[in-house]
C-alpha cells in the first residue's frame, strides 16, 4: 500500500444547511503539492437495506430523487441517527419505508459512493424475515413499494429508472451472498 | 409512474471551486411543499471503465481518494471533456491510468451515486481488444495498476480497500454480460 500524502492544511470553503465543502492542501510521497475539495459528511453514514420477502422477492421503492429530478426504483436506506446502532438504523428504515420490520439483520459490507471526493461512507444490510409494521417517515409523499425478484435482476438493471449504483452493488452481493447460502 | 412534483423555486445557496450547492423548493401532487438541496454536475458526466485485458482479466488502478482520505482500489475513471464522445473519454481515461487503449469499447449503463442530492451521472464502458499506449494523465502521483480476476470477484469485494458502489456494480454487470457472450 503507498504511502498517504501529508494534509498540509484544510479549511471550510462553503457550507449549506446540508454541505459542508471543505479544501485540503496535501503533499504526496514524491514531493507533489495538491489542492482537492471534498464534502465532508455527518460521520455516522447510512443504512443501505436489502429486505427478503422470500428467498427470491426483494422489496424496493420508488422514490422522487431531487438529484436527478426523476423517480428513482431503488433499495430503501437512511442516514444513521445519533446513537442508533447500524441494524438498529436499518430496522427503523424499512419500517418507515416499506412497512416491514426484519427478525434477521446481516451486516453485508460497506459502500462508498464518491470516494474521491465524499467522505460519506453506506452500511448495506440484509434483511430477512420479515413482519409487518410500519413506523411514520419523513417523506412528502407515500413511497411506492416494488417487489422484484433476484433471479430478474439483469432486466430490474435495464430499466431506465433503476440507476443507482450502491442499490445495484448491494442486490448483486445480496444474490451472490444467498446463492452461496442456499 | 408517479407525477412529478413542480420545481417552484430554485436558488444557488453554496459555491466553491467544485462545486455548486442548489436549493429546490418543490410542490409534490398531493399538495406537500418542502425544499431539497442538491449538488450540480458539470452535465456531462463522468466515464467510468471495465478494461479487461483478457477475458478474465480486468485491470483496477489503486489511487488516493481525498474525500475518504485513503487508497482506493477500484476501476478507472474520469470526467467527459467538452467536446468529446463517450467512448472517446473512455479510451483517453485507460490510456491516461492504465496505460492501454481498447479497440473494442461497448456502452454498458448509466449509473448515479446519489441521486437523492446529486445530478451527476456515470457512463460505464467495458474496454476490450486492449493495446499498450500511455497518454499523460494529470494525477499528483503514479497510479498503481493492480490486475485482477473476475472469476475472483468476491475476494476482492471482501476487500478493505474496494468500496466503491460504482466500481463494484460495473464490475457484476460486466462479469454477467461476459459470462452471457462466451
């Protein structure tokens, strides 16, 4: 593994109510002075959740993606609130979002989305055995709940809605992980 | 597919070198307003690549990532230059990080990163056909080129140093593809 650049310095650039930009001047192994800016995340990340309705059913939601500007078919997750344990976040989401609770939660791995320039860090979470329960969400609409089966995952990746990249990662992992388990 | 919520008011709200923080005031269908704010891309877009040097054989690069502020191992990767096709962009990046170019280049998908705040999309490319050719790239430091065994893809995901949720779902995607054409 090389050797890290030195932070030679680091300062706040911008700041919104939900950014937080800031610029790090750093110096390389070789002698090579650069400047890079990041945004610089909460520091307890997010939940990412893959809920099993069967061994085959993934449940996903569409959602409005301000982003993008279009909806969004993707895996349910969240930010990780204050001291709430990862499996813990995860459990809460899915009852927020798709109305299920989990008795089964798996640590799977965890993603990042922009390394290069996010600090931002995304826990994925299987989750199984599932029972109904909902908890209110914060959204301003309803969420709309998508059942999909693994085994139809190249086609759920052919449509033009379902683009995420840690969702896609995370689904891929999952079948992989309960292929492997079966 | 739901009804887009209309955009009633859009304002810059944060600013630096890299980037632009917009704030969205939006009024869903069922009548709820709140505000979302999002990060703005440059438009075109970023190419991210699957350069396999055989059939089994993709080629990462390890580079140091400043927001998570570590090396990364993860595909190559850069943004579209004004002007240029895609594919194009591809064949620069690889001859830039890898030091190949590919006489075989196939658009595979678009995939976000967070679509929920972010308007940036990535093109995935799989690079084939590959031939030896170094274009100067403008990194602080030598990449490091790390080959790579697709049939070895799990390994690598268990990785410490390969998070990257674009990397890893190209990664599915083209060993999946792979597998359907040989």
């Amino acid at each position: 593994m090389p050797q890290k650049p030195q932070i030679l310095s680091r300062r706040t650039v911008a700041r919104s109510r939900l950014f937080h930009v800031e610029e790090l001047e750093l110096l390389f192994a070789n002698g090579a002075r650069t400047r890079f800016e990041r945004l610089v995340g909460s520091g307890r990340g997010a939940v990412l959740i893959v809920p099993m309705l069967d061994d085959d059913t993934v449940l996903l939601i569409r959602e409005y993606a301000a982003g993008t500007q279009r909806y969004e078919l993707g895996l349910p997750k969240g930010l990780v609130e204050q001291g709430e344990e990862l499996l813990e976040a995860a459990n809460r989401e899915i009852m927020e979002e798709v109305g299920y609770g989990a008795r089964q939660l798996d640590y799977l791995t965890a993603l990042t989305v922009a390394p290069g320039y996010l600090s931002h860090s995304t826990h994925v979470i299987l989750a199984r055995d599932l029972y109904p329960e909902r908890l209110p969400g914060d959204e301003p609409e309803d969420i709309q709940v998508v059942p999909w089966k693994l085994s139809q995952l190249d086609q759920l990746i052919a449509l033009d809605d379902c683009t995420e990249a840690r969702s896609i990662a995370a689904l891929y992992m999952a079948r992989d992980q309960l292929s492997r388990t079966a």
